[in-house]
C-alpha cells in the first residue's frame, strides 16, 4: 500500500512522495485556505488517539464523526439500504469499531461525494469495504491519486437503486452534487454536504463559492445551480455537519432562501 499524509487543515489523504508538493492543492485553492501557521501534515497513525462518534438520526440514518475535531470537523452519513448502504462524505479516519458497525449493519455498496474538501481518505474506506466511489467527472482533477475504486460519472443524476439518486448541482464546485432519497421521508430528503450550507438557526440555506472564505457565485454559477436544485422534492435535509438538519420544512426554508438570492442577482 503506497505510504500516504494527511493535511492536517483540510484532511485530505495525500501519497508522501518525495516530490511532493509543499503545499496541499485543496488548500491553496479560494476554496479552503492555508492556515496563518503554515501548512501542516499529519500521519494516519496519528489520528488512533481519536474516536468516531456514530449518531443515529433516524430509522435508516447514521452521522459519524471524528471526536475530538480534526481538520473540518464534517460528519459522514450512513445510509442504510435494502440494496445497499450508501456512504455520504468521508471523514479522514477509519477505526476498527466503526468497521464493524456497519458490517454489522451490511458493508458498503457506494462511496458518493458531495465536493472535493471531504474526499480525506475515501480510499481507505474503499479498500475495507470493497465498493466504487462515484465522483462527479467535472471535480475529477481533485482526486488526488488513482485507485480501482473510483468511478467518475457524467450527467446530472446518477442512480444508485431504492430511490437513491446522486443529482449533480453545482455552485460550490463544478461537480458538487447531492444525495438524494425517496422514501425516508413523506416529500424526499436530500443529504447536501457543502452544496448548500445551513444556518445556525436553520432558517436558511446558503451557496457559496467558498464558505470560509465568504466568496460569492458568480450569477451564471448561480442559475445553473439553482434551476437544477428547485427540481427536486424534499422536506428533510442533512448537512456536513453536526446540528446542520432541517427536518419536515425543508423546503420552505430552501425556497425562502434561495429567493434572496435571486432577488439578489436580479434573477
């Protein structure tokens, strides 16, 4: 197995070759930044002090995240599935009882990404559990090295089976996308990632260029991305993170939202 690092701000996985860059790639994009202290790497070894908290959300929804925090701090959904469960998002760290809850719960069938700042070690994850992860084509020159596990696709809806769809949106990244679900919910429910942000008070849902660094879309990168997303139905959405979820007016929320943007935009 090639000998990997971790950027410690971002938590991507990256190979530790000797000509390396000295900078993460996530992280000098407008996208991320690099922190006041400098770029600083951490060996996976070094994260086996950490645990992974598994929360259950709902009948067929878990969150795992890395306690305590480490680079992002975003959580990773579970969903279980007849046909297969499906991972939402990474997180950059895999430990021994969260592999054998969800082999518990029946292994993985699919890896799928929201955007590229939660790839981590997504083939890590790929290698335990033996399944694809489908990347959007357009966010292909993020992936940071090669395996068998990833599958780029193209288009703007991927199916995965039991009404599980990843539907490409845009915005944040040319390839960000969202997971969406049929049936765990009366009208749907769309796990988000950083496609779209919510507020802390759950009254509204951003997009963004960057979100740390509070750069706006462009209005084209805008309408594109909002006439995708105002085609689908949902009451419940999940975010990247923990306390990110709006459940049973989902939508409201998101039409309310996304018309300030509009308005905005003169759209």
């Amino acid at each position: 197995m090639n000998k990997t690092i971790i950027c410690s701000t971002c938590g991507t996985q990256l190979l530790a070759q000797p000509d390396m860059l000295a900078f993460c790639p996530i992280c000098t994009d407008d996208r991320q930044y690099i922190p006041e202290s400098g770029q600083q790497w951490t060996l996976p070894a070094e994260l086996e002090h950490r645990n992974i908290k598994i929360t259950q959300l709902n009948e067929c929804l878990y969150s795992l995240k890395i306690v305590p925090d480490f680079a992002i701090a975003q959580r990773a959904l579970l969903l279980i599935s007849p046909g297969g469960n499906v991972l939402w998002d990474c997180i950059p760290y895999l430990d021994k009882p969260t592999i054998d809850f969800i082999r518990a719960k029946g292994g993985l069938k699919a890896i799928a990404f929201s955007h590229p700042h939660y790839y981590s070690n997504m083939n890590d994850w790929a290698d335990e559990f033996d399944c694809p992860i489908y990347i959007h084509q357009n966010d292909a020159e993020w992936v940071p090295f090669e395996t068998p596990h990833i599958r780029l696709w193209n288009g703007d809806r991927m199916p995965l089976g039991d009404g599980i769809s990843i539907v490409h949106i845009g915005g944040h990244f040319a390839g960000s996308c969202v997971l969406h679900i049929t049936g765990l919910t009366p009208q749907g429910t769309m796990l988000c990632g950083d496609t779209f942000n919510i507020a802390r008070s759950k009254q509204h849902m951003a997009m963004m260029y960057s979100y740390p660094n509070i750069i706006l879309l462009s209005k084209t990168a805008f309408a594109k991305a909002y006439q995708k997303a105002s085609q689908l139905n949902f009451d419940t959405v999940y975010g990247a993170f923990e306390n990110q979820d709006i459940e049973g007016n989902a939508m409201e929320i998101f039409k309310a939202s996304m018309q300030r943007y509009k308005d905005s935009y003169g759209i």
